[in-house]
C-alpha cells in the first residue's frame, strides 16, 4: 500500500511522533492506522491516543435526572454558534425532558411526541427556522437507587459538552453528596469500563499485545537482560495492572484524594458506584478541519 504524506500527517497528529517515524511505523503495518499507533507505542514513540482525541463536531449534550432515572442525549450541530443559540438550548432542554419520561432507546425519542409533534420533526423544524443542519445522534439512560449528573462546560443550565450520569447504591443523601465528585471525576479521567469485568476484552488484548511486544523489545536492547520469567510473570502483569488503574474508574486514583482509589472512595462514604455513562459531544464523528474565519462565511452564508 501506497503510503501518502496524508497518512504519516494524520498519525503524528495523533501520536506526537516524528515525521520518519510515522512514516516507518505505517510502513511497517501497510498502512493501518491503529496498527502503525500500536508500532509506535512498542518503539516508545507514541503515548495511547483515544479516538476521541482525533475527531470533532459541535452540538450539546443535555442531561435530566428524576426518581433513579437519569439520560444523556447528543444533539449535533454545524457550528459552535449555533450550539450557543437561545433556541436551540431549549429544543436541547426540551428534548431531554421528553427522553426522561417516555424513551429507552434512539429511535423511540426521534418518534415519542413534543408539543404534539415527533421529536424528530420538531429537529427538521428547528434546522428551517435556525438555518443549519442538526442531528439526534444519542441517548444514554442509566438507572439506579440513585443518579447523579454533572455537565462540563456548561453552556446553560443542564447542557454542555460533556455530560456525566453515575448510578449509586446506598443512602440517598450520602449518594447525592459523594456522587458529583465522582461525577466530575469521570468528566476529568474519562475511564474506558467502570471495572476491569466491563472492560472490552478486545482492548484487554490489544493492550496486552502491545505491552508484551514492547517489554520484549526493550528487554533485548537492555545491557542487562532480564530472564523471560521476570518479563513474563512481574513485569508485563505490573503494566497491564497500571493500565487497569489508570482506565477503570473503580480503579482510578480518585481526583479529589488521589490516597485512595474510587472505588475506596465510594465504600468509604457507604455507597456503591453500579454505573456510569460520559458523553461527549462529537466522539465518534470525522469532522472536516475549517479555519475561523471560514467558519463564520460559512455561518453567515458568504
């Protein structure tokens, strides 16, 4: 495979690697861009890239939480100026009341009726009056004894970039108090599963593959080689147990008192941490790159 300048661009943006290198690791691996971060990360010319470091799109994700039942829905916009717009805040608040109530799933809300209308003909409306495409693109719902939300960077009351949900088992009031520091901490840390139980094998795996390449790999070039044995039994296990903490939240090294773990954390105030979801606006979707001053042509239809 022929690999472009294109490519070795997009992987050092990614990584932080040097132009040859980039170019070497996507050689390396024919091109495959995950393939070339992982090469890069066994050489220890990369640090681990989340996708969602690499993508961007606007909107707002608005939360509502009522009785142990909490959502998060993503409405995605072209622009930031829209996202700020007084209009679409409230069809965003609107939305997410309407999720609260009456929708488990995406495609329920996009037909579950506002104002005697589908939700999702209530979005085409908004987009002919505001003047700019939009798009329901998520709904998270947790449930527990207790939900509590966080919204960072808030652009309104309920709404912001990024929204957070966590479920908690155990008093109410100690759950409420404690819950929005956990909240703001999953904001903050962005962990991959709530325990290494919930983690996706496939990550697992990866993980594990690119640690054991990497150990071996530095073990060879070491004046002092250690025995397979060490590699292989302390070594490669003390990596992935690093990785756990740092990716897991029950894991994690709770912001607030980085002494203990969330997980001691919550037992410690007499609660249990039995779910979470972050939504941020954006993960996921390949945005084109536009510089400022096109982006608002663009918004004023120059």
């Amino acid at each position: 495979m022929s690999i472009t300048a294109q490519m070795v661009k997009e992987l050092r943006e990614a990584t932080g690697a040097g132009m040859m290198d980039a170019k070497k690791a996507l050689t390396e691996v024919a091109g495959d861009m995950e393939a070339a971060v992982d090469w890069l990360r066994t050489k220890g010319l990369a640090k681990a890239a989340k996708k969602a470091d690499r993508v961007a799109a606007e909107g707002l994700i608005g939360v509502a939480v009522k009785d142990g039942r909490g959502v998060a829905v993503e409405i995605n916009s072209e622009t930031d100026f829209v996202a700020k717009n007084a209009d679409f805040q409230e069809m965003v608040r609107a939305i997410s009341n309407v999720a609260l109530t009456s929708a488990d799933e995406i495609e329920v809300l996009r037909s579950t009726h506002l104002n005697g209308k589908p939700v999702e003909e209530v979005l085409t409306d908004a987009i002919a009056r505001i003047g700019e495409n939009m798009t329901l693109r998520r709904l998270h719902v947790l449930e527990g004894d207790t939900v509590v939300s966080y919204v960072h960077s808030a652009a309104t009351d309920g709404m912001g970039k990024i929204g957070v949900l966590v479920a908690l088992n155990g008093p109410k009031d100690k759950a409420e108090a404690i819950g929005k520091q956990f909240a703001m901490h999953i904001a903050a840390t962005s962990p991959l599963a709530l325990s290494e139980a919930q983690l996706d094998p496939v990550v697992l795996e990866r993980e594990l593959a690119v640690q054991t390449a990497k150990a071996l790999e530095e073990n060879v070039a070491s004046a002092k080689p250690k025995p397979d044995q060490v590699i292989h039994n302390n070594i490669i296990p003390g990596r992935m147990k690093k990785f756990l903490s740092e990716n897991t939240l029950l894991g994690q090294q709770f912001v607030v008192n980085p002494d203990v773990t969330v997980e001691q954390a919550a037992k410690d105030a007499g609660v249990e941490i039995t779910g979470y979801a972050r939504v941020m606006v954006g993960e996921g979707i390949e945005k084109e790159k536009e510089d400022f001053a096109a982006e608002v042509a663009k918004t004023l239809g120059a």
